[in-house]
C-alpha cells in the first residue's frame, strides 16, 4: 500500500494533534493603578477645563501617563513644560509632582490664573523641608536626580540647603562636619527597601540626623510594592502597567524581579511579547499609579486572546483615601 502524499488527509489524521496549552493563572494585585493623589489631579483638569472652558495649559504631563495625557489632551488640556510657554490671560496648572516655588511666584507675577494640582503628600515633604530649614539643618534628600517631584521639593528652599543622595555608596561620599545640624526627606514614590537601607546608612554615619515623623514614602507606593511583593513569589512572571519615566512603576518591577519572577515594564497591551509567556503557569499584573483601569482590562483582554486565563485578585490592603480640590473649583 502507498504512502499518503504529505499534506494528505490521511497524513494529517496520522499527526498526533498539539496539546492545548495549560490555562494561565493570571494574580491580579490590589491595590494597584490610580491612588488619590493621581485621581485629584485628573479631577483637577477636567473641571478646570468645565469651569474656564478649553483650551487649559498644563506645566508638565499632569501624572506621567501617556494614556491619561493623551485623553485629557483630547477634552482641552494643553501641556507644556514651561511657564512661559502659557499665554497671558490663561489658566495653568501645576502637575502633581510639584513646582519650586518660584514657578507660582511668577504665575502670579504675570497675572496668570494657577491651580495647583501637586499630591499633598508631596506638598507634605515640601513643608517639612521648610521647617527643616527653618530650624537650620542641612537636608539629606533622598531621591532620583531630575524627577520632577525632587526639581520641585529642592525649589522650596534655598539653593545649597539640600544634598542629594541615590545610594547607600551616594552616604559613604558625603563630608559634613561632625558638628553640622543634618535632617533627611525623601521622594515619596521610592524602594521602600532601598530607601530603608540608605536611610540606615544615614543613621550610621550621621548619628544625630534628624528624620521625618512619618515616613515620606506614600501610603499608595509602599502599598503597591508590598501587593507585587505578595504575588511575585508565586509567579514567574509579572507585568507592570506604566510610563517608562514613572519612578513608582519602575520600583514595582524591581520589587518583582527581587521577588523572584521575570519582570517588564509596559505601558499598553501592544507591548506584550508573546514569548513572555512561554513556560509560564502563573504570572502576576500590576498598575503604577498614573495608570488607569482601563488598561488593567486591556492586557487582561489581550492575554485572554494569547491564553486561557484563570483571574484572581490578591489584595493586600484596602485604600480609601480622598484629598480635597482646590478651592476655586469647588466655590
């Protein structure tokens, strides 16, 4: 008897079939994404946009969130990254990372109506700096070089007032006098670990220094951290929804990758590389917190076209934080 010809039916009938593969398990932390000081800032522009009508102009991306930019781009919003790039006679708002204080200081100069929409949290930092000063310590900030949040919170005080450091080796280089009155702060969206560990360093070197009473870290960074920290040890993958210049996001990943599990940083479902997933059983989803919902759903919806998935959210902690808006918004 002949053989089939390849691509017969008889030869197909006598392939042994490809086994489907496993349904992947998909860890969903909680919380993730958007924390209240991201949810004001959104709120801030789209009624500053309802109140004084389009266009509005904003100093920096609002939250660093190309997805969240874009669409209050298309409702009115104008932004810029500096004052001058503002016409007279318009609304501007200040982003949630802050402004040094000579940004509203000219803002007023010119005549020109302002609404801040920086984090409390930060503006908490700021007044701490202040008092800090005030008191006449040298700060010890703690933060990333050029991040909008450590160019705003160095800008509330006088220039040769605060160091920065970024590492326990950044500790090792400083050379104040044994006798120097030091105090720290730190950038609110850091490693809660690496932070901890500079912050140590500080402590040993400087015996004396003078901390904040409360850790400047927020309550939605620490959070976040700590629920990737809880799925990463069960995955061998997660994903982190954010912009690539989101300080938050980028420390989830580290926090994953310390955790044990492959990491990556995507900003849309788009990003996905299927080979990510080769092997993987369970794998973990995230969201800084400048990142929407709407895109949680979005990689939930492409892996679901890539695999069958199995959800589960994990929650670790329960927000309810709520920050007021500016009062020429609410009057």
């Amino acid at each position: 008897m002949n053989a089939p010809f390849p691509g017969s039916d008889s030869a197909s009938a006598a392939s042994p079939a490809l086994a489907p593969l496993p349904p992947l398990r998909l860890l969903i932390a909680a919380p993730r994404g958007f924390c209240a000081g991201v949810d004001r800032a959104i709120e801030i522009v789209e009624r500053a946009i309802s109140r004084y009508g389009a266009p509005v102009y904003v100093r920096h991306e609002i939250v660093h969130n190309k997805y969240v930019v874009d669409g209050l781009r298309a409702k009115g919003a104008v932004f810029v990254e500096e004052l001058n790039q503002v016409p007279d006679g318009a609304p501007v708002i200040f982003s949630a990372h802050g402004v040094p204080k000579a940004v509203p200081a000219a803002a007023t100069d010119r005549g020109l109506e302002w609404l801040d929409a920086t984090c409390p949290l930060v503006s908490k930092v700021h007044r701490q700096a202040e008092r800090q000063i005030e008191a006449g310590r040298h700060i010890v900030f703690i933060g990333h070089k050029g991040h909008p949040e450590v160019i705003g919170t160095f800008g509330q005080v006088p220039e040769g007032t605060m160091t920065l450091v970024e590492t326990v080796e950044d500790v090792g280089r400083l050379s104040f006098p044994a006798d120097m009155g030091l105090a720290y702060l730190t950038q609110t969206t850091l490693s809660v670990d690496d932070t901890a560990a500079i912050v140590a360093a500080l402590e040993a070197r400087f015996p004396a220094i003078v901390g904040p009473k409360a850790d400047d870290i927020c309550y939605a960074t620490s959070n976040r951290q700590a629920a990737v920290k809880s799925i990463a040890v069960r995955c061998q993958l997660v994903l982190v929804i954010g912009a690539p210049n989101s300080s938050n996001s980028l420390r989830l990943v580290e926090v994953a990758q310390r955790g044990g599990a492959a990491s990556y940083l995507i900003e849309r479902a788009a990003d996905i590389d299927p080979a990510w997933l080769e092997g993987v059983e369970t794998m973990g989803l995230t969201a800084g917190a400048s990142a929407p919902e709407d895109l949680v759903r979005e990689v939930v919806d492409r892996l679901n076209e890539l695999r069958a998935v199995e959800e589960e959210t994990v929650v670790s902690a329960v927000e309810q934080m709520v920050f007021k808006l500016p009062r020429q918004l609410t009057d």
